[in-house]
C-alpha cells in the first residue's frame, strides 16, 4: 500500500468516527423565539348611520344625512379621536311631520337642506352631563363654521328634571333619549326639527289673543204694578182724544155763559 493510499483510508476513518460520535451525542434543542407580537387591532370607530339605524326611528334623518354626503363627513369627524368631536341632534320621523317642518321643507333647495342637517350638529362632543349645565347658552353649530362664524346657532338650556330644551327661533326641541354618547361624538334623539331662520326668514307673530265675550246683562224683572204701563195709557188718551176735547170746549162755554147772565141780571 502506497502512501498515498494509506493517508485516504485514515481520512476516511476519521470522518466515519467523527460522524458516529455526532449521532451518538445528545442533539441541543433549538432554542424557542418568542411568537411576533400580533398587530394592534385597527381602533373601533362608532358608525353614525348605524348607530341612528339601531337606535330608534331616524330613517328621514338617515336619508337627509346621505342625500346631503354629511354622513361621510360626520362620520370622518367621529373618527378622529385628537379632534374635538361633534354633538349631533337627530329628529324621530315623528318630528318631520309636525309643524312647521311638514310644511316649510317640502320645497327646500339641496344647498339649504344640507344646512338643515348641518344645523343640528355642534362643533364639539358634549356628553348628556354636560349639556345639563347649559342655561340659555347660545351655542354655535356646524352650519355656524360653514357660514363663516355667522348665524346658525341655538338656544340650549336644561329646565331640571333630566330636560333639555334646544331652541331655534321657530321650534323648542325637547332631548328625547340619548342614543350613542362616547368621545369623540354623542348622538341625542330629540322630539322637533330645529328650523334655523337664516334659511325660512323670521316666524310670523302670534294672533293676537282674542278679547273674552263681554258679560250679559241680566234683564230686569217684569213690572208687578197694577197700574198699566205708560206706553199703554198713552195709547188709551190717544184713543179717546177725539171726544175729549170738544167736551171740554162745550163745559168751557156753558160756565161763561153762566157766568154773563149772573153779572146781567138786575
């Protein structure tokens, strides 16, 4: 055997050795990474039209929101939970058909019906709480920034009692039932549609009252003299006139004649 031979079969012995002694050791376990962390959830932002849906009888609400794409730009502002939020008052269908609203929006214009819905919105989320502290707070709304700061505002104030009255200066709105209230955005049901006067003009004034019946004067009672009436005796005298008065005439006569044959006589 050459030595170049005898240097092969030692290395393939040594690697054959090498490679019985790895199977014959204990294999290291691998070491366990910790799992990746899951990604954070995408944060959950209350839906304005479904909270509306689910919360009682707003469809006509609903429909003006869409008609007018503010539900989009509501709901962008619900969304942002840096932002100052937004307080929306939502008339029941109930509301849509009292007056003066059943009458005053058949004829609207789109431009001033996205003003309407914008009318009942405010600029800022105010939880039920909140709205309890107003008294006759003038308060500007989202059609207030749309109009460049000018016009569009409500009266609000708490009357006790769990009462809130929100005033436009045709309509008094009452605060019906609280249907989502979570920053940033609260939606409040409310029982009148608020009608702003920069779109209707000024409410016509009230009729003057009207004046009460003026009191019956009691009729007096009838006469109870014997004596008829003088209407009555009028009438009699006036019946017996025509024989009176040359009778009269005839006594007159006799007493002057008389009278002359006692002066005559010797």
């Amino acid at each position: 055997m050459d030595l170049f031979s005898f240097f092969k079969l030692c290395m393939l012995l040594a690697v054959a050795i090498a490679s019985r002694q790895a199977d014959a050791a204990p294999k290291a376990s691998l070491a366990t990474l910790p799992p990746a962390p899951a990604p954070a959830p995408a944060p959950s932002f209350e839906n304005i039209t479904e909270s509306l849906t689910y919360g009682g009888d707003y469809s006509t609400f609903i429909q003006l929101l869409v008609e007018t794409k503010l539900d989009v730009t509501f709901q962008a502002i619900a969304n942002d939970t840096e932002g100052p939020g937004l307080t929306i008052f939502a008339p029941t269908d109930a509301a849509f058909e009292l007056a003066p609203a059943s009458s005053l929006l058949q004829n609207i214009t789109e431009s001033d019906k996205t003003r309407l819905i914008e009318y009942h919105v405010l600029t800022k989320f105010q939880a039920h709480k909140d709205l309890q502290h107003s008294n006759n707070n003038v308060t500007s709304t989202y059609a207030t920034d749309q109009n460049g700061g000018q016009g569009y505002k409500v009266n609000i104030t708490f009357t006790g009692g769990g009462k809130i009255q929100i005033k436009s200066d045709w309509t008094t709105a009452l605060y019906s039932t609280t249907v989502y209230t979570s920053s940033p955005a609260s939606i409040f049901g409310i029982d009148h549609v608020l009608i702003p006067d920069e779109i209707f003009g000024l409410p016509p004034p009230p009729p003057p009252p009207s004046r009460p019946p003026a009191p019956k004067v009691p009729a007096p009672p009838p006469s109870t003299s014997s004596s008829p009436p003088k209407a009555a005796a009028l009438k009699e005298l006036n019946f017996y006139s025509p024989l009176f008065i040359p009778c009269f005439s005839s006594l007159l006569a006799s007493l002057l004649l008389l009278q002359f044959l006692i002066i005559s006589a010797p």
